[in-house]
C-alpha cells in the first residue's frame, strides 16, 4: 500500500488526492516524542517541582509525549497538589457530626463522611482519569501508541513526509534562481606549421649571390 501524499506534496506535484477522508486514520506518526515544557514558577517551587518530575519523569523515557502536553500536564501537577492537601484533611477527620432539630423540637445528631472526603474521592476520580490521558495506569499503558521517532541530521527524510516535501520545494527554487552555465569560447585554431620551410637552412650571402645568378641566367 502506498502511502498518502501529503497536501504540501499534491500541491508541489500539481496532483489532487483521491483517498477519502477517514476519521480513524491513525496520525500518531505525525506527532515527534519529546519532552514536556516545565513552567518557569514551577522551577522555583519544590513541591511542583518535584510532583511534575514523579508524574512525567517515566514517561520521558517512553517518548509518548510532545510539547503539546503541556498544558494538560500543568493541570494534573495542580489537581495533584489540591488532591494531597484534602486528602490530609479527609485522613485527619474522615468523619464530621451533623446536628438537626425536628418538628417537635427535637435535637437530632448524626456522623456522616465529611466534606474533606467527598471532594477527596472527587479530586481522586478527576487524577485517575488525567492519568489514563497520559497513559500513566496500567490499562491504558497497553494502549499507548509510540510517538515518530525525530529523524537523524545524515538521515535523508522519508518519500512524501513534509521535510521531504520542504527538501524538494528548496531544491527546485534553487534550480530556478541559478544563473544558467555560461560555456567557456571556443580556442582559435592555431595556423598550420609549414615543415618544409622549417626544414630548409637559412642561405649564407654568398650562396644567395650565386642563387640570384642562377636565375637570371635561366631567364636569359
């Protein structure tokens, strides 16, 4: 099975895609692992900080995150942190005494679970579920899909991937703005040697006299 071309390479191809629209694909390839983004106050916080690193410190090692995350992530360390203060209070008096006074004025006392408790087991739901989210439970760890893994600087980028796509349109936009090759002149050619003349030995004066009377007396 081929794999879909990207718009960046439709456009570039000048193609159109006829693969129809599906909601299911699986785009978790086109998401890079990496690693949260701490907030800066949470630096400088010791307890935030070191609930964000007990929370997403495993799950760096994963490579299931990116730095979309973060957001969420912020709020799971705040609804942590609330959870173990209420949680503190609900451990400390689980249980509160309700008085009431009837009809007949009558006074009436009760225990029931207190408020510390009920919004304990709120906060707890709440963390559980943010948890399945980064799949930090073991259900939803069976379920975790690994991000794309980020591609090698020497690793020439995959067929149709949009850094393949954004190598292809640079190369063609350098090719359009290179000034065309210029070809050197041709040499001119050179005069032919005459051999015959190079081989004959320069007359002495005596032999040009003697020369030069022979050919008046050949005119006579």
């Amino acid at each position: 099975m081929m794999p879909r071309k990207s718009p960046e390479l439709h456009k570039l191809q000048s193609t159109r895609s006829q693969a129809k629209d599906s909601t299911t694909e699986d785009d978790s390839k086109a998401f890079t692992g990496g690693r949260l983004k701490m907030p800066p106050e949470f630096k400088q916080d010791p307890k935030r900080l070191s609930v964000w690193k007990m929370l997403f410190g495993p799950l760096h090692k994963r490579r299931t995150l990116t730095k979309a995350d973060s957001a969420a992530a912020v709020l799971l360390v705040e609804q942590w942190i609330l959870w173990e203060t209420v949680n503190a209070e609900a451990q400390a008096r689980p249980f509160s005494q309700v008085t009431w006074v009837d009809k007949n004025d009558n006074e009436h006392t009760k225990t029931v679970e207190s408020a510390a408790c009920k919004m304990a087991a709120n906060l707890h739901r709440t963390i559980m579920q943010a948890l399945q989210q980064f799949s930090a439970t073991p259900a939803s760890r069976e379920k975790t899909r690994p991000t794309k893994q980020p591609v090698a600087k020497n690793e020439p980028a995959a067929e149709g991937t949009i850094q393949w796509v954004n190598e292809q349109v640079a190369l063609a936009r350098a090719a359009q703005q290179a000034p065309p090759e210029t070809s050197a002149p041709e040499p001119e050619p050179e005069p032919e040697t005459d051999w015959d003349a190079l081989l004959k030995e320069p007359l002495t004066p005596a032999e040009l006299l003697l020369k030069e009377a022979d050919d008046a007396l050949a005119e006579e």
